[in-house]
C-alpha cells in the first residue's frame, strides 16, 4: 500500500510539472517524441526560450528524483518486512517464555502448599510436646516440694557445717588478699631491681660522665679564652677613649697656647707630663706580658710532666701486666701456700711505683678479661681466685638500650648477630694485635688517626675503626626514634640542605647508591663549617680526615640483611623515620661548636 501510495504522489508531481510547461501534461501521458523542440523554440521570444531551458532543467532533475524515490521505498519495504519478521520471532519467545514461567509458577505453588501442610503437622507434634513437659514439670516439683519438705526437719545438724564452710571461705580470701599484695610488692620490687644499673651500665656510665666532663671543662676553658679577650678589648676601648678626649683638649687648646710664648711652654709642660704617663703605661703592660708569659710556660712545663706520667704509667701497667702473665703460669705450677708469697713479693716489688687501681685510672683504659665481665677488688685481695688472664686494652661496647628495644624496624637477632659477633669479633682481633704492638696506651682515636697512616692504613686500622665506628652507631638510634629534629641542628640542617626533606633524599641517595659494604656519614667540615652527607667504604671513618661525625648509619650487609634482605631502600627509610637518634645528634652537634664556628661570634657579656 505505501509502495503504491508513493508512486501516485510521484505520478502526481510529474502531471503538474508537465501542466506547467504546457507539454501535454493535463491528458496524463508523457512522451518524448510529443514535445518537438525544433518547432517550438523559434515562435517563442527570447526569454521564454530561457525558461522553457529552465523547466527542461527542472524535469531532468525531477527524473532522477523520481528514480531515487523509487529505490528508497523498495528498501522501506524490505526493513518493513524485516521488522515484521522480527515481531513475530519476539512474539513466539514471549510466549514460549510465559509458558515456562507459569509452569514454574505452578511448581512453586505446590511446594508452598506442602509447606503449610508440613507447618500444621510440626505445630501439632509442638503442642502435644508443651502437654508431656507439663505434666512431667508438676510430677517434679511435687517431688521436690516433698523433698524439701523432708530437709527441713533436718537443717539443724547442717548448720554449723555451713559456718564453718563460710568461715574457711573468708579464711581463704583474705589469704588470697595477702597473696595479692605480696605479688605486688614482688613486683615492686623487681621494677626497682631493674631501675638499678649492673656492673657495665655503670661503668658505661662513669666513661660518659667522664666525657662530658672533659668536654664541659674544653667549653669552659673556650668560655674563658673569650672573656678575657672580651675584657681586653674593652680595656683597649676605655684607653682609647681616653685618648680621643685628650688629643681633642689638645686640639682645642693648641691654637690659643701658640700665639703666647707662656701658652707654648704650659703646652709642651703638659705634653710632658702625658708622655710620662704613657710611658708607665707601657712599662706596666710588658710587666704584665711578662707575667703571663712566665705562667704560660709554667703550665706549658706542668702539661710536658703529665705526659711524661702518663707515658711512664703506661710502660708500668704493661710491666704489671706481664708480672700478671708470668704469675699465672707460677701459679699453675706452685702449690697454694706459695702463691701468695709470691703474689705479695711482686706487690712488694710494684708498690714504690705505684697500685694497681692508680695505674688503671691514671691511664685512661678500662681493665677487662678475655672471659668475664668485670673485676672485682676482692678478686685481687684473695690472691687471684679466677684463671681469667688480664689484658689493659678495650673492652666490647653494651648499645644503651636492650635488644629488642628496636624492634620491629630492628629485630633483636639483628643485633644478637650485628653486636655479639661482628662487632665482640672486632673488639678481640683488635686486642691480640695490641699485645705486642707499639700502639699500647692509646686512645681509640688516637690509635685510630696514628693507624691511618697518611691514606696508608696500618694493620691495627681496620678492627680500631670498625670498633669506634660501631660504638658511634649504637649510640645513632634509640627506640621511637626518627621524626623531626630540633633546635640549632634543624637550623644548620635548613642552612646547609635547605629543608629536612632535602637532606633525607640526599642521605637516602648516597646510603643506596654505596657500592660494596661501608658506612654514610652526617658530618661537620671544620674547614667549610657547614653539614654534609660523606660516604665511607669499608672501615674508613671521618676522623681521618679532620670532620666531626653526627649521625652514621652502617651499610654493611649484616647490618640489614636479616630484617630487609636486599632492600636497601626500606632499611634507610626505617633508620631515618623511626631509628636515628635526634638527641644524641643534638649533643654531638653542640659540643662541635666550641671547635666550629657556625655563625656570627656573639660576644658573652661579662
């Protein structure tokens, strides 16, 4: 229908396009042959030939129109035949579906009526099930009640039975009570052990206070040095200031004085009588130099002596120290009673020079064992009870605080391993090459620079430096470190790295970027004044080269390698948020500044 619909209305257009041009159109028929153009054209003017061209231009299009029309409804109609195939596939589905739903339907219905049928069958079984217990309920409580009813007559013999049964009940609590608070106390008790330090804690603690006591009196020694040439300076100012106030009275008064001969001769009187004061000053100023040249080199003369004792302290501890070796080998030979007579002849022969307490003390080194912790007075006083043979060199180092007090960012088998046998190993192999070295009576840092050797190392450099640099890195962390630091170390950190973050990238880059084991180093340049990140391989450490240690962090892998195996990333990243100690830093840094200058001078006021 719409196909034929469409060819009438095309069929129309053409009629009224033809009736337009005059061709024949009204009969309805269109034939090519019936519009003779040769005989039309001359008998019409000019302008009417044009529009007979146009309307001949107009039909041209209006064929194609019609063609395109005609091929645009034979596709409509096929997409018309199409969709009604398609409503009549859909159509089908849907009733095929509405059949498997209601058979479903049905299904469901019937599992609901046998539901209901099931539910009434179970409330009957319910209810007959409340009639049993019921009347088994009442049978019992009859029975109870004649049961109780029976006691009572019988409660008399059971009474003091129940008092004595309540009186044992607060017997027991209140033994309970006393328990408790004996447990407490215990505890108490144990918490007040623990606060009390052993042995090497105290010990650790004596070289500490020693420290600083050292570097308290090198702060007030510094102190001193500054005010006393602040107070020089102020008596330069004060002179001087006596001296502008002069020449300026003589300013003022040499005109006038030389236009008399009278004021010439008051002028050159009093130019005198400055003259001569100036010179007492001076000669009073060289008797003073004088003075404090003869008590400079007084002291220079104490301080020759000192060493001289300290030097002849050290050849006597090790003279005492090979009596101690040759007595051990007496001892093992010799029967009891003539130990001590010998141990008394060598006292003897030792006590013009001086004790065995003075020596230890006098020399700067702790006495240790090779197999127990500490050495006791009374141990000596009973003519050497233990075999242990005595050595005058260094001893291994406790970490101030306990071994699982790091953890979880640093385990305690880390440090069970990194502490008890990297670092004891250290400390040994050290101590056996001291026994016949030249190094003897040296402090670590001291055996640590001579070693050196101008980039030259000595055998002795290695276990010296990996022992200081152990020491240094136990003191680096503390637990629930990290974080922020504060006061003039954040400034000079702000100063020389320009942020916080800054410094922990770079630190971060140069800890992962070692190759090899080694060590990275925060620092302080004496020469540059100012912070920054060294790395070190091996056992090389910063005080071969003149700076002054921060903070440090061991690169070795025993280091991490139990906690982070080959993450060095993570290992650097839990040093610097949650390990390094901030406060040891502080100090450090603080105690750097009476030898560094890191600002302007602030001038003490007296």
């Amino acid at each position: 229908m719409s196909r034929e619909y469409a060819d009438e209305e095309n069929a129309q257009a053409v009629t009224d396009a033809l009736d337009c041009t005059g061709c024949g159109g009204a009969s309805g028929k269109f034939d090519d042959g019936a519009f003779d153009h040769s005989s039309f054209l001359p008998n019409q003017p000019l302008e009417d030939q044009f529009h007979i061209q146009q309307l001949n231009i107009d039909l041209c299009r209006l064929r194609n129109t019609i063609r395109d029309l005609h091929s645009l409804s034979f596709k409509l109609d096929q997409k018309i035949l199409d969709l009604s195939h398609e409503l009549e596939n859909m159509r089908s589905a849907i009733d095929n579906k509405r059949g498997k739903d209601m058979q479903i339907l049905v299904e469901l219905l019937q599992q609901l009526k046998d539901a209901e049928r099931k539910e009434f069958v179970l409330d009957t079984n319910v209810l007959a099930c409340e009639d049993k217990i019921s009347c088994h309920t009442s049978t019992i409580r009859l029975a109870c009640e004649d049961e109780i009813s029976y006691q009572s007559r019988s409660t008399i013999g059971f009474f003091d039975l129940d008092n004595a049964v309540i009186g044992s009940v607060s017997k027991l609590n209140s033994l309970k009570r006393e328990l408790s608070m004996k447990k407490r106390e215990i505890l108490s008790l144990r918490c007040q052990l623990d606060d009390v330090p052993v042995q090497t804690e105290l010990i650790q603690y004596e070289r500490r206070f020693s420290e600083l006591y050292a570097q308290i009196q090198a702060r007030h020694r510094l102190t001193r040095r500054q005010y006393a040439a602040y107070n020089a300076l102020l008596k330069v100012k004060d002179l001087m200031l006596k001296e502008i106030s002069l020449l300026d009275s003589i300013n003022l008064q040499f005109k006038d004085a030389m236009k008399t001969p009278t004021g010439q001769y008051k002028l050159l009187d009093s130019m005198e009588v400055i003259l001569k004061g100036t010179e007492y000053k001076l000669e009073k100023a060289k008797q003073e130099l004088l003075a404090e040249q003869k008590l400079c080199d007084n002291l220079l003369e104490k301080h020759n002596k000192a060493l001289e004792d300290q030097r002849h302290f050290s050849f006597l501890l090790k003279s005492f120290q090979v009596a101690c070796t040759k007595y051990e080998k007496l001892r093992e030979l010799t029967p009891a009673g003539s130990r001590i007579r010998c141990f008394r002849a060598m006292s003897v022969l030792l006590s013009p020079c001086c004790s065995f307490h003075s020596l230890a003390t006098t020399s700067g080194l702790r006495l240790q064992p090779t197999n127990t912790p500490k050495i006791t007075k009374e141990r000596w006083s009973h003519g050497f009870e233990s075999s242990a043979r005595i050595f005058a060199y260094y001893g291994l180092t406790i970490p101030p605080y306990k071994l699982d007090a790091l953890e979880p960012y640093m385990s305690k088998r880390t440090l069970e391993l990194h502490w008890g046998r990297h670092h004891r190993g250290y400390v040994e192999s050290l101590n056996k090459q001291l026994k016949n070295s030249r190094f003897y009576g040296f402090t670590m840092e001291e055996l640590i620079k001579t070693a050196y050797n101008n980039g030259n190392p000595l055998p002795e450099f290695n276990n010296a430096a990996q022992v200081w640099n152990h020491d240094f890195f136990w003191e680096s962390m503390q637990p629930d470190g990290g974080k922020v630091p504060w006061g003039g170390l954040l400034q000079q950190i702000e100063k020389d790295f320009g942020s916080f973050s800054n410094f922990k990238d770079e630190f971060m880059l140069n800890a992962t970027g070692l190759f090899g084991s080694g060590w990275v180093w925060l620092t302080l340049k004496r020469e540059e004044k100012r912070l920054a990140i060294t790395r070190t391989s091996n056992a090389f450490c910063p005080l071969v080269f003149n700076d002054i240690p921060i903070i440090v962090l061991d690169m070795w892998e025993h280091a991490y390698y139990l906690d982070y195996k080959d993450d060095k990333a993570a290992y650097v990243s839990k040093f610097l948020n949650h390990l390094v100690s901030w406060h040891s830093a502080t100090l450090r840094i603080a105690r750097a500044e009476a030898f560094v200058n890191l600002g302007e001078p602030k001038i003490p006021v007296a």
